[in-house]
C-alpha cells in the first residue's frame, strides 16, 4: 500500500477524538520489553497503552538460522477526570518466525479485560493481519465499548479503540499504533 494511503487510513476520527498512527521504530529495530504511552484526550479523559513483548522462545534450524515461536500484547486503558478506569482493552498475538520470516500466526485475539460504570463490551469490529511469509506482519484489531446513563437523560456514547503492532521474522515486535 502506498505511504500516502497507509497514513490517510490510518488517521481516525471517532467522537471528537483523532488519533494518527505514528510508527515507533524502525522496522528492523525491536521495542525494548515493554513501551507505555499515554494520550490526553478531550474533557480531561486520557488513554494509555502498555505493550509487551514476551522472550522469544528460538530453536535451531537445520541451516543454523533462528525459528521459534514469539508473542506480544498491547493493552489500552481508557481513563475519566477522575482517575477511574472505564474499561480495558487489549490485543494479543502469537507468531512463528523462521529464517527471518514470519511462518505463522498461533493467536490474534481482541478481548476486554474489564468495565467499569455503565461501560459494557459491544464485540469485536476488525481482526486481521497482514499476509504471513514476510519478513515483517502488521495485526490490527478494532473493539467496541457502548455506555449508556440511564439518569436523568439516557445518554449513551461509544468508543471504538483499535491496536497495530508489528512483529518480524526474527521474533521481534518493532511497532505500534494505536487510538480510541
């Protein structure tokens, strides 16, 4: 996809809050361990995100280059004025890497891990990744949360938080991009 396109797809804008994706290393390059970011959002809400990666777990392969499997998570908070947690959200994957090429993918999952006051999980909107075989894969997942105050008014909002990270074939997670 060309650079251009890429950027434009991914600037969201969702309830008066824009998050453009900024990659946070070179593709070659690994994250250190574990990267937290966070973001002031509008109305004094913020959002942060913690991505890990777990220790590869490499073999040797009959050419004497690395294989193993790997995986990493990105883990977003979504956080009032008042330091309350409204609700959690997080994207896991696992992957398998050979001779410096991505051979597989064991896990994506896009789950919850927990609400807080009127704020329920919706469903899963997107979960993908780019095609394996590659030195380098792209997962995207998209999750949907729906508050409604039933007093004195229903009034109900939504927020749509979605999560990239990019893994290599050396077992690495290089990058991530995120926004609600």
């Amino acid at each position: 996809m060309h650079r251009a396109a890429r950027w434009i797809i991914s600037a969201v804008v969702i309830a008066g809050t824009l998050a453009i994706s900024v990659p946070t290393q070179a593709a070659d390059q690994p994250l250190p361990p574990s990267v937290t970011q966070t973001r002031q959002l509008a109305n004094g809400y913020s959002a942060t995100i913690t991505v890990t990666q777990n220790k590869p777990t490499t073999s040797t392969s009959t050419n004497t280059l690395s294989c193993g499997s790997s995986s990493a998570y990105g883990q977003m908070h979504y956080v009032n004025p008042y330091g309350v947690t409204l609700w959690t959200y997080r994207q896991q994957v696992g992957w398998n890497f050979c001779n410096y090429t991505v051979t597989g993918v064991w896990s994506l999952v896009d789950q919850p891990v927990n609400t807080c006051c009127y704020w329920s999980w919706a469903g899963n909107i997107v979960r993908s990744h780019t095609p394996i075989g590659q030195a380098n894969m792209t997962t995207y997942t998209q999750g949907h949360f729906h508050a409604c105050i039933p007093w004195p008014v229903n009034i109900c909002m939504d927020k749509y938080p979605w999560i990239q990270l990019r893994v290599n074939g050396n077992g690495n997670l290089t990058g991530f991009w995120w926004g609600t």
